[in-house]
C-alpha cells in the first residue's frame, strides 16, 4: 500500500517535531505538571513510539512489534521504581489517542490521502496504543507483586529474630501481625538455621504479637515440630488471653502440651534450675 509507506517515511523523517508537538498537546490536554526533564523523556518515549507507528505502517503488520512489548514494560519498570501508581499512565492514553488521531488527520492532508487511507492508520495507533497500555498494565501489577513479596519476606525476616541468650539457648520473639505469609516464612527460612548447631532449648516469645488466627496457629505448631526434629526442646512465653484462646479453639493438642511461661525470665530461670 503506497500511502502507508509515504505515511512511514514521514513519520521516520519527522520524529522529533511530532513527538514535541503530541507530548505537548498531551500534558496540556491531560492538564499534567511535569517537570523539564520528565518532559524531555516523554518526548524520547513518543520519539521510540512514532517509530513503532513508522515500522508497522511500512512493514503492513497487523500485530505490534516485540519492541514495542519490551517498550512497555521498560515504561512499567520505571514508574514502579518512582513509586509511581498505574493510574498516572493510564490517565494519559485517552488524550494521546485524541492527540495522535488528529496530528493523523493533519499528516493525512498534507499527504493527501484519503478517508480510508487515514482509517487504516488510525487503527494501527490503536493497536499500538492498546498493546502498550496492556503490557504496561501487566508488567506493572507484576514487578508491584514481586516487590510486594520481597516487602513481605524482609518483614517476615524481622519480625522472628534468632536472639542467643546463653549457651545453647535461643529466644525467638514474635513481633508485630503474625500472618499466614509470616508464620510460613520462619518456618520455611529462619528455623533451618538452627539445623546443624549447638543450641539445644528455644524460647518462642508471643508477647509481641497480634491475636493468633487459626490458620497460623497450625504453622507456629509446625515450628514447634520442626525445632523438636532438629533436637531442640520448645518453650513458650507471653501468651495473651486472644492468644490462648486462638489456640484451644484451632484444636492443636500438641501445641497446647507446649511448656508455657508468663516471661522470657520464668523459662529461663526454669532451664537453669535443670542446669541447660
């Protein structure tokens, strides 16, 4: 189709002024205030996006390039580390399709083409346009997701801590809203670090959480398993009345047979009555 490659190689020839006009056109339809230098990345984003147009125009593609995917998730990746929201780009796609349909219109009449002919590249800023905007969309909720988990995991990390208190005898003290992801997390990643060693007693302090779910009460009686397969003996501190309650009503018998003491101090003062 010769109107499309005319089209493409106008396009190629005049990147730069039509990437300042839309991204102009864009921010002050959209009403945005950006900054110099996120302007002149915007205009370099729309500079690699004429070109995308360009390409599927000149190559007749009805299918958007892998380069304009990777683009996208390029684009996605940024925003996520600006601790930027999804919506700020999805904002500005309904005025760049305003913007760009009618700089089409304007190419198109310099170029004399026709109704048909500016339909049909139309359609392919479309498919760009909702291509990108779908790539970026997933790429976004994705890489939020994974940094989500490593949030997570670092929190879970922090929140069970391995505290040597003397020979042998560790006290892990539970902090802050033990979740089902929390719970999980020691059992899967803190405690195997006690695989291998000396220590032969392990004081789990619940003073410092929130009431204990059903379904983490199950993990924490994992743990308890757990450490008694590695040889160390479980001794339980802090348990508050939600807590307990929590316990007797998730119906683990063996968590509940569990050496209990009001502190930290109590259980040890038990273990050195028994010379640990």
């Amino acid at each position: 189709m010769p109107h499309l490659i005319k089209f493409a190689e106008y396009v190629n020839s005049h990147k730069t002024e039509m990437a300042v006009e839309i991204v102009d056109a864009v921010i002050e339809r959209a009403g945005l205030k950006i900054s110099a230098d996120e302007r002149d990345n915007a205009i370099g984003m729309y500079k690699d996006f004429l070109t995308f147009l360009g390409d599927i125009a000149e190559q007749h593609r009805t299918s958007a390039p892998v380069a304009l995917i990777n683009w996208s998730k390029e684009n996605a990746a940024m925003q996520v580390a600006a601790g930027g929201k999804i919506s700020e780009i999805i904002v500005r796609y309904q005025p760049t399709r305003e913007v760009f349909i009618e700089v089409v219109n304007e190419i198109g009449e310099q170029l004399k083409l026709c109704i048909k002919e500016q339909s049909e590249i139309i359609k392919k800023v479309d498919l760009l346009l909702d291509t990108s905007l779908n790539e970026t969309v997933f790429a976004y909720e994705a890489m939020t997701e994974r940094m989500e988990e490593r949030y997570q995991e670092e929190a879970a990390r922090l929140s069970a801590p391995i505290v040597p208190v003397k020979e042998g005898v560790v006290v892990l003290p539970l902090i802050g809203e033990m979740t089902a992801f929390r719970a999980k997390y020691i059992l899967e990643n803190v405690l195997p670090e006690l695989s291998g060693s000396d220590i032969t007693h392990a004081i789990i302090d619940f003073s410092g959480i929130t009431p204990v779910e059903i379904e983490v009460a199950q993990y924490l009686n994992q743990m308890k398993g757990m450490l008694q397969l590695l040889g160390v003996q479980v001794l339980a501190t802090g348990f508050r009345p939600d807590t307990v309650k929590s316990i007797v009503n998730s119906g683990l018998v063996d968590f509940k047979s569990m050496r209990a003491f009001t502190t930290v101090k109590q259980a040890l003062d038990s273990l050195e009555k028994v010379s640990v």
